[in-house]
C-alpha cells in the first residue's frame, strides 16, 4: 500500500488550498484517514482525521477553517484549507490506517507536500 500525496503549494495569507491523498497497491480496507503536518522545528501534529463511517475531528488551530473529507470507493482523503494563516505553513502528510484481509492493522504514511502561507 503506498500513499501518494498531491496539491498544496505557495499561496497568501486569507487564500485557499486543497491537498489530496490516494492509497493504492494492494488496498484491502483503509479505516481512519487524516492529515498531519509538521512546520521547521517543531513536532508532527494532527490536523483532521477522518472515520471510516465518516466522522470528524479537528485540531483548534484549524477549526472552522479547514474541512476533511475522503472518497472510500477511490480510497483518497481531501483537505480543503480556507483562510490560511503563516502558521499553517507546514510540510503536510496523509495517513492511513489500513486493514489487512487477516485482520492485520498497518499505518502508512504519505510522502508529505509543502504548504507555504505568505504574509
């Protein structure tokens, strides 16, 4: 199973970007999604995770702002980010959790995408 991590990028202060994140390979069941990021210097956080019945949960940082969404049948995750702040500017990665056909649970992780927020 590999993640592959898509949009992000350079956009001002108040603008919108949207990241995106498909499991592929040998995909059984893919539970929990979510985005993570992590700035210069700083520990990896939780941004938004998803259920995969479809519940979700925010950082405070981000509530409001961003929206988690996911595609089960493509197995790809969304995050839709409006009214970006510099301190969103981060290196964000997808994660998912994935369900063997045995039962097994793996987490993957994607290979990270820079969002940079300018001033």
């Amino acid at each position: 199973v590999q993640l592959q991590a898509s949009g992000g990028g350079l956009v001002q202060a108040g603008g919108s970007l949207s990241v995106s994140c498909a499991a592929t390979g040998r995909v059984f069941i893919i539970n929990d999604m979510g985005w993570y990021r992590q700035a210069p210097g700083k520990q990896r956080e939780l941004v938004a995770r998803i259920t995969r019945g479809g519940d979700t949960n925010y950082s405070d940082s981000v509530k409001g702002r961003f929206t988690i969404s996911r595609d089960k049948p493509r197995n790809t995750v969304y995050l839709q980010m409006n009214s970006l702040k510099p301190e969103d500017t981060a290196v964000y990665y997808c994660s998912a959790e994935h369900q063997a056909w045995n039962g097994v649970l793996h987490n993957y992780w994607g290979q990270g995408t820079q969002v940079t927020v300018s001033s």
